[in-house]
C-alpha cells in the first residue's frame, strides 16, 4: 500500500508540474519528482502552518489500502487557513462539504483541472479556505472531540 501510494503522488505531482509550480517539502528522497522544486524538510509544528497558510493549494493523498477515516492533514490545513484539495475518503461528506470547506478529487486528471481552476480563481479558492477555517474552528476542536468520544463511551449518544 505504501508503495503504491507513493508512485500514485509521484505521478500526481509529476502531472501537476507540467502545468503549474509545484513546490513539496520533505525529508524524502524527491529526485524522482521531475519538475517540482524541492522545498526542504520544515518542523511540522512552527514552519508547515505558515506554508499550509500561504500556499495557493495543499494537497492531501491518502495512502489507497486506508478505507476509512481521515488523516489529521485534513484537519491541520484547514486549521491554518489553507486550501485543501484531497482525494475523496468517504467520511468526508460527515464533516466537510466538497466545494464549500475543501475540494476532493477522484482522478490524477481531475486534480489537475480542477488545480487549474482554482488556480485562476483567487476569489473562489480564499472562500473555500475561509469556510474550512472556520468550520473546523467552530465543529473540529479539540474540545468538541473529547465530547463526543464521552457520550460514545457513557453510551449516551
């Protein structure tokens, strides 16, 4: 699974970059990644939420062997005021409408199109980013999880 979510990015990222600048920050090894400039390794919690905050477009892929659940990305994008784009998980109609607080993809192909078009569309794209922010700083803290992970456990949900 890991593998073959790695060549899935690498082509993603590869697609991308023969339209638009792509910029990837990772300790990996990116010498496959033809076209996309190498932004170093950042520190997680000081450096990557002013880049998620600053980027046009964040991108999230998850692993293809995970079926269920949503990866804390997500959540840490949206909570800095990033536009997302990820593939499409099927919890994320519980929590997010696509459009409306993120973007999700079904294809390399889409992914690039719809990039396109948010790409040319500042307005729209700052709106999206917006309304994820503050859906997750509404519905998505930690509070709020911690009270629901209680009635589940009391059994009074």
């Amino acid at each position: 699974g890991f593998k073959t979510a790695q060549q899935q990015r690498q082509r993603a990222l590869i697609e991308l970059a023969k339209k638009y600048p792509v910029t990837i920050y990772s300790n990996s090894n990116t010498r496959d990644l033809y076209g996309v400039r190498y932004g170093g390794s950042l520190d997680y919690w000081s450096e990557m939420p002013k880049v998620f905050f600053g980027s046009k477009i964040n991108l999230n892929f998850t692993i293809p062997n995970i079926k269920s659940g949503l990866p804390l990305r997500i959540w840490d994008v949206l909570g800095c005021g990033g536009f997302l784009m990820t593939n499409f998980q099927a919890e994320i109609p519980y929590y997010f409408k696509h459009k409306e607080d993120l973007v999700c993809f079904e294809s390399v192909e889409e992914l690039v199109e719809l990039a396109g078009y948010y790409l040319a569309h500042d307005g729209e794209r700052k709106e999206i980013a917006m309304r994820g922010y503050q859906k997750v700083c509404q519905r998505h803290t930690y509070r709020e999880r911690v009270c629901e992970m209680m009635k589940i456990v009391s059994g009074s949900e």
